[in-house]
C-alpha cells in the first residue's frame, strides 16, 4: 500500500491505528544551514529530514557553535493534522528538543499568511518539502502586502522627524537602545547604559531580537520606532542592515563597537547623522574613512564600569596567593575553525586540498609557533613569519595560496595561536615556579589538562555572575590577566575594569601597540603593573606577595582613577557632546 505523504511502503494496523513498519526510498538529506538562514520545512512526506536536523547538531564538536546554531529559525508547517499525526508516529519529536528556535503551525486556520504577515517572523531561505511552487507564490503575495505597510509605516515616520528637527531639544530624552541577547557583552552594556539612563530621568527602550523568533527583521524594527520615537538611536550590533530603512530619517544615530566582530562590509556610511564610537584598537579609521565616513563621526571611548557598584578593600577578604581568571579554548577547535575558513577560501579559488590536510598542516604549525614564543620575552612574531610558516606546511600537501590569501589567513592564525599559546606559556610558569603558593585557576578548558588538576577551582561567567567574579578577585593577593574576553586589540575589557573597579589588584602582559603613536597604557594614567618577560612577571609576583602595603596602594591608585575616568556619566556626557 502506498501512502502519499510517506512517499513509500508501509504495514499499517487498523485496529490500533498505528503505522507498524514503513519503507522511505528518498535520497539522502542534503542541506547544510549557516548562522545566516532559516529553514522552512512544508507538507513534507519523509521523516529524514528530522534525523537529518538531530545529526547535523550533534557532529557539532564547539558547544559555543553548537548553540549559535540551535538558534536558527525552523518552521514546521504541515497543512494536514492526519499527515502530521503519521509523521509523529514514525518520528519521536523531543528529539529536536536541542534546537531553540523551532515553531510548529500545524493545521493552522490562518495558512502561511498568518505565519509570515507577524513582523518579526524571519524570511526562509532554505526549503524542504512539496509544493515548492505554491509556497514562493504565497511569500511573495505575503512580503508585497508587508513591504507596503512597512513603507507608509516609514512615511509617516519621516515626516514626523522632519517635523522635530525643526524645533530640535538641546538634550534628547526619549532613547532607542539596540542591543542582542546573543551577544553577552552587547546585551551586557546595553542593559548597564539601559539602567544609568532610566535612574537618571531618561525614558529608554532597551530594543532586542523578538522573544519568538529570536531575530530582528526591518517590519520589527520599524515597529518599535513607530511606536516609541526615540530622540536618539544608540545601536550597539555595529552593522546598518537591522536599521538601513531608518538611514532617510533624521533621527541621531550612534554605533557602538566593542569588538571586531560587530564590524563587516555593511557598515557603509549612508546616514550623515551617524556617529561611531569605537572601543579598543579596532584600528579601522583609515578603512572607515575609505567607506564615505567623514573624521568627525568617528571617536573613541573608554569601556564603563558598571554603575553603583560596591567597592571593597582587598585587605576585608580571604586570600589566595595568585589567581588566575580566564578561559582556555580547545585547541582542535580552534584548529577545525581556521581549517574550516582556509577550506572555504581553497574552494571559491579551486585550489585543490582537504579539510584533515588543511588541519594536519595548521597542527604542525600550531607546535612550530609554540617553539618559537616560548621564549624569555613575551613577544608576538610579526606577521610575516606566519605567512611564510603557513605557506610552507600548506605546500606540504600541494596547497598552494597567493600572498594576498595567505596575508588574509596569516592575521586570523596569528590572533588565534597567539591568544592560545601565550595563556599556556604564562600559566605554566607560574605554576612551576610558584607551586608552594596558593594558586587558583578558574575558567573553562584547564581542567583537561592534568597539569592543572590541583590548581583548576572551578568556570566562572563573568557577564551572569559578576558578584561571584568580584569575590574571586578580591580574595586573591595578586590577579594574573592573561588575555581579553572581547577582541578589540586592547586592554578595554569588561572584567579587567569591572575587577579594578571592585579594587582588585593586576598584574598584565605588556603587549606592543598596534599603533605606536597612541598608547594601550595611556588610558589607565600608567598606573598599570605590567611585565614582558618571565624574569620580569617572578620578579613582580615576588615582591607584590610579599609587599601588600604597596599592592594595596597601588590598587587603590588604580581604583580611584578608573571610577573617577571609566564611570558612565562621563561617557553619556560625551554622547551630548557629539550631538
């Protein structure tokens, strides 16, 4: 017997009313989702698909990527509830229950209209399913009808900024702040600027990806300016696509980049009442300028700390003698990683090689960077080394890259080992030197090596837990840093000010500036104790263990500068200023 949406053989007893057995003769599931899609699975008639979803996630080896990709947004949508009551007997659906972002609409009264008409119901790009035909022909009607509401909707908008320019206020009172959930430092800062301005006579709006579909769309989006008309946007995801319809109004405009990450081709200087505040040496200006930005929109701005937060003497807290707060990454994953954006650039170039070759080679250079940072210094190897290392255990398998592609590939290999490898090296000093010494070392990935079992204390999030974190800082003599959580290229990071701010002490790996002329130090008044050499940090670590008067006072010199110079009023002083 054969059942239409089965699409093959099956044994079915009428009595129970349950499919027994069944026979699927379709091909093998072939869809490969990025960050960037979403899926829409319709009318289908094979449970593969399914199998194809709880596989595709688990041979995902990086939790942190596995759960970027659970977000993606998944439609089920199957028109027939008997279809859908044989599709659950063949297939157990809590086997999804790993993916985040799933939405189930079957037999739904109102059709896919009533799906894809909501405002922040994402667009599908990728399609699994029958009547492929129909389904284009029914979202193409749907976005028109959406296009025309989101265009008057804009309209009205326009004119309503016009309008307000025309008396404009010397301060603005009502703000737009676009921040992600996703990204624990945006949403982190978001919330700090959120919380400043509201207990400080603001009317705000912390504006974040729908809590349904876990995305931002423009029919969203221009919802909630509809809805609040904000006197200022204060955006921090650091691209224009979320925003790009807004760029006409007249409404103030701040980016704010914390992080290389936030930066990409989008970023395209189309609103002439934008201003980039960037935080670190993203060192970007020149490319900047070279997009159509004029200098005076772009300025810099220190990293805040956290508002009303309560400062404490070291000397009111237990001790460790050292301690050590910073995470670990795998090093297969990273290695996966860089193999997998070689790969990618092999392939659109059709070059030949494999993805395990490409990863054999980076292992090899992985231990040959090793061999040559071990050293007494703490200094990087310029960037021409890499590529000359990369290019020669590429040619090994018969990959052959151009100096442009192996200059491109040489930056990421540099940052990513680099930030590896001097972690390994600081820590195992310490913890050779100094094992009579009370050592604590939190963070993830140490407790896979045995080397660190009697030291490793435990993971700590520093952005859900930051009490926990002041703790840890305080209760230690000396705080080894060994490295930022947000890749800026600079000592702008949350739990280095946040744990200067709480009064804790540091001692810091001096790094050389990626711009000679402007120093990582100067912001910190050079109250920072740092060292560039194993000799250097046994010396300090000495002395300050056994100096806590001077420790203290110099913790406290850097406490009160930091309150005084990193607070946030100063920096929403600065945002006026810009306006």
């Amino acid at each position: 017997k054969v059942c239409r949406f089965l699409s093959g053989e099956y044994v079915y007893d009428r009595g129970s009313d349950q499919i027994l057995a069944g026979v699927n003769h379709a091909g093998e599931i072939d869809i490969k989702l990025t960050l960037e899609d979403c899926l829409a699975v319709y009318n289908t008639d094979n449970t593969k698909i399914f199998e194809h979803l709880v596989e595709a996630l688990e041979r995902i080896p990086d939790p942190k990527t596995r759960r970027q990709v659970s977000q993606i947004p998944i439609y089920f949508i199957e028109d027939s509830l008997e279809n859908w009551c044989f599709l659950t007997q063949l297939f157990e659906f809590d086997k999804l229950k790993s993916w985040q972002n799933i939405h189930y609409f079957i037999a739904s009264s109102g059709g896919i209209t009533d799906i894809f008409m909501k405002e922040d119901a994402p667009w599908p790009n990728s399609f699994y399913g029958t009547d492929a035909e129909s389904f284009t022909k029914s979202l193409l009607k749907i976005k028109q009808a959406k296009d025309f509401t989101f265009h008057q909707g804009l309209f009205e908008l326009g004119n309503y900024y016009r309008t307000a320019c025309l008396t404009p206020n010397l301060q603005p009172r009502k703000i737009l702040i676009v921040t992600s959930k996703k990204e624990a430092a945006l949403h982190y800062y978001g919330q700090v600027l959120e919380d400043y301005l509201v207990e400080n006579g603001f009317e705000c709006l912390l504006h974040i990806e729908s809590s349904t579909f876990q995305n931002f769309t423009p029919y969203y989006d221009i919802k909630a300016m509809a809805s609040f008309r904000p006197d200022l946007v204060i955006n921090f995801l650091g691209v224009q696509e979320e925003f790009a319809a807004f760029n006409s109004l007249a409404v103030p405009f701040i980016s704010w980049l914390l992080q290389e990450k936030q930066l990409n081709k989008t970023l395209e200087a189309h609103c002439p009442n934008q201003i980039l505040l960037m935080t670190g040496n993203l060192n970007v200006k020149n490319n900047l300028l070279k997009q159509g930005y004029r200098p005076e929109q772009i300025h810099g701005v220190h990293l805040p700390v956290f508002p009303n937060i309560k400062t404490t003497s070291v000397s009111e807290w237990p001790e460790e003698e050292i301690g050590i707060i910073t995470d670990l990454d795998d090093l297969e994953i990273v290695i996966n990683d860089l193999a997998t954006v070689i790969h990618g650039i092999i392939f659109m170039k059709t070059h030949t090689g494999s993805l395990p070759n490409i990863m054999a080679a980076l292992r090899t250079l992985y231990f040959q960077v090793y061999a040559g940072l071990n050293q007494e210094e703490l200094r990087p190897m310029d960037a021409a080394g890499y590529e000359k290392m990369l290019s020669e255990n590429l040619q090994r398998y018969q990959i052959n890259l151009s100096s442009d592609e192996l200059k491109f590939l040489a930056g990421f290999v540099k940052t990513e080992f680099e930030n590896l490898i001097f972690k390994r090296i600081q820590v195992k000093w310490v913890v050779d030197v100094f094992k009579d010494k009370r050592i604590g070392i939190y963070g993830s990935g140490w407790d896979q090596d045995p080397t660190y079992k009697n030291f490793f204390k435990g993971e700590i999030n520093f952005f859900s837990h930051p009490e926990e974190y002041r703790n840890l800082i305080l209760q230690s003599k000396v705080n080894l840093y060994l490295g930022g959580r947000l890749k800026n290229k600079s000592l702008m990071q949350p739990d280095l000010i946040q744990g200067i701010a709480y009064g804790g002490f540091f001692l810091i790996r001096k790094s050389p500036s990626l711009n000679p002329v402007e120093s990582v130090w100067e912001p910190f008044g050079e109250l920072l104790e740092c060292y560039s050499s194993r000799t250097e940090l046994f010396e300090k670590l000495n002395y300050f263990l056994t100096h806590p008067d001077e420790r203290q006072k110099r913790a406290r010199e850097l406490q009160s500068h930091v309150l005084e110079n990193f607070n946030m009023g100063s920096i929403i002083e600065k945002f006026w200023r810009l306006q």
